[in-house]
C-alpha cells in the first residue's frame, strides 16, 4: 500500500471513529441532564418534607402547653398522630437524601466519562503532531482533570457536610422563633444543640481548608507537614496513625507538593475505602531517593482490577502521574484481605515540574 493510501485510509477512520464518538458524547450529555432534571426533583422533595417536619414541630409545642387534665386524653391522641407522621415523614426524608445522593454521584460518574470522550475527541481530530507534543498536551490535560476531580469531591462533601449543618440550623432557628413565642424555657436547651451543631460544621470547614492549602511548604518543610497532617488526620477519622518521618532536609517545592499529594491521596483512600483501624506513614531518605510508604490493615483490594476502572478510582491514576511528573516511581501492593501498601520512590535531584 502506498505511504498516500496509508494516510488516506487513517485519516478516514479517524474521522469515523471521531463521530462515533461524538455521538456517543451527546447521548452521554441527555443522559447527564436527565440526572441533574432528578436531582432537581428530589432536592425539591427534600425540602417541602423538611418543611412538613418543621410544621410538626411548631404544632406539637402548641398541643403541648395547652394541654388540661379534661383534655389530656386528646392531646395524647393527637401526640401520637403527629409522631406517627412524623416518624414517616423521616423515613421519606432518608430515602430522598439517599436518592439524593446517589443521583449526584452518578452525575459526576457521567461528567467523567463526557471528559474522557472530549479528550479522545481532540487527539483524534487533532494535527498531526510530534509525540513529544502529544504527550505534554495530554499530561496537561490529565493535570487539569485531576483538578477537576477534586473540586467534585469537595463540592460533594461540602453538600453532606456544612451544607447540612447549616440547613439544619436554619430549621433549628426557625424553631427556636416559635418556642421564644410559646415555650421559652426549652429555649437554653436548643440554643446549645445548635451551637454543638454549629461548631461541628466550623471544624469540617477548617479541615477542607487544610485539606486544600496547608501551611507553605516552603516555610515549614515536608516532614512538619506530614506530622501535622497525620495529628489531624487521626483526630477526624479515628484511624491510628503510626508515623515515622525522617528529616529528608529541603527539597524543591514542586517536589515536595508532589510528594504530600501523593500521601495525602492515599490517606484518604484509606480513610474511604478501607475500613482500616490503622495506617503507618514512612517518610526517609538515602544517598539517592526519597522513600515514601503508606500501609494499612484495611481490606485490600485488587489492584489490576481497579487501576483499569479509571472513572471509579481516579485516586490510583493520580498518584502515578504526579510520581512521574517529578521522576519518582510508585508501587501499590494489595489483595483482597491483605490491606494495601504504596510505596514511592523519588530520585533526589530528579526534574521536577510545577504542579
């Protein structure tokens, strides 16, 4: 076949296998605005069976200080109607906020793989390039996805977190007005159930913060970092951690963002998916590496198996490129019931690249 045919011939299933895809790709965007229409609609459910809750509540204070001996046996009547309803009305709202959230994680399921044909899209309709710009292009791309990832997963926790605390609030003040009108002694007692409330949606907030900006590296340097973070960690997540971290000196910044990124997504794949009570943190240095390793007594899980399920564990595709990015290489050991371990190994003096 000559060289002419050969580039026809390829440029014709490019062509083809780039409409496929787009194909693909919109019924992938109905489906996902189908999911977000019920998403709508559940969260809307949500908040008229809050309402409905919220109503019980301020007739029940009513029913209850005017109660009498003469009628006594109908506020009993009516107590137990309205508990009746309300426990029902709580059953309704766990399964909408179950169906709530389920919803919502399909749908950023579903905006994951419309990335991923997005990014097939482009190479295949792209210019012949050289690989070396090919290869860049993509690193940057994947760069940008892992960014995109993790604002997904703090928009997620942020809505089953403080945004949570702070509904709840709203439904308890809104209460705390009824019961200043017609029973204000149990005031004190609610007053402090939200303020409890309050401070516990404060804490999660300040850790998202560290979560996403600890302290500058380059003020207090990696193994600073990891202690304070291992404290923390074990504090909200009540796994021990076992930690022993070598002073490896200064590195470069890019490499040791790197490397707390590194241990930062692996600590909380812990913390997600391996009911682990214990993780043992290793930081050291030789004459021409940095060692990283982070173990757990978890469950363990097949790592051939879920290294190809990209859109559900991401985490695993993260770590790799962001060891490559600086030089370094990692390694994730693990079996069904064995727990797991990821070891890195960072060359020192190797290139870095700002991440």
């Amino acid at each position: 076949m000559s060289t002419s045919r050969y580039l026809e011939d390829s440029a014709a299933l490019l062509e083809s296998a780039a409409a496929i895809l787009q194909e693909q790709q919109e019924k992938l965007r109905a489906i996902t605005e189908q999911a977000r229409s019920l998403s709508k609609q559940w969260a809307t459910e949500q908040q008229h069976i809050q309402s409905k809750l919220l109503g019980i509540s301020a007739a029940r204070v009513p029913a209850e200080s005017s109660q009498t001996p003469s009628g006594s046996r109908s506020s009993g009547l009516e107590d137990r109607r309205l508990s009746e309803e309300e426990r029902a009305l709580k059953q309704q709202y766990l399964w909408a906020t179950e169906r709530l959230a389920a919803l919502q994680h399909e749908t950023q399921r579903l905006r994951w793989l419309m990335k991923q044909f997005e990014i097939a899209g482009q190479f295949l309709t792209a210019d012949n390039q050289k690989d070396e710009s090919k290869l860049t292009r993509l690193s940057q791309i994947r760069m940008l996805q892992a960014q995109e990832v993790e604002r997904q997963r703090l928009a997620r926790e942020i809505h089953d977190g403080p945004a949570q605390v702070l509904a709840n609030a709203i439904f308890q003040l809104e209460f705390c007005e009824r019961l200043l009108e017609k029973e204000p002694e149990r005031l004190p007692k609610e007053i402090a159930r939200l303020k409890k409330d309050v401070r516990e949606g404060l804490a999660e907030v300040r850790n998202f913060i560290f979560d996403l900006r600890p302290a500058p590296l380059a003020d207090t340097g990696l193994q600073a970092m990891l202690q304070h973070y291992a404290k923390n960690y074990q504090s909200r997540f009540s796994i021990a951690v076992v930690s022993e971290l070598s002073d490896t000196g200064r590195l470069p910044v890019a490499q040791e963002t790197a490397i707390y990124r590194i241990i930062q997504e692996a600590m909380q794949n812990v913390q997600k998916h391996s009911h682990a009570s214990q993780v043992k943190l290793t930081l050291s240095r030789d004459a021409d590496a940095i060692v990283v390793m982070v173990e757990d007594n978890g469950v363990g899980f097949d790592v051939a198996k879920h290294t190809k399920d990209q859109v559900e564990h991401f985490g695993l595709i993260s770590m790799r490129e962001r060891s490559q990015l600086i030089g370094g290489d990692i390694d994730i050991i693990s079996a069904p019931g064995q727990g797991t371990r990821v070891i890195l190994n960072v060359p020192i003096g190797s290139d870095t690249t700002d991440l």
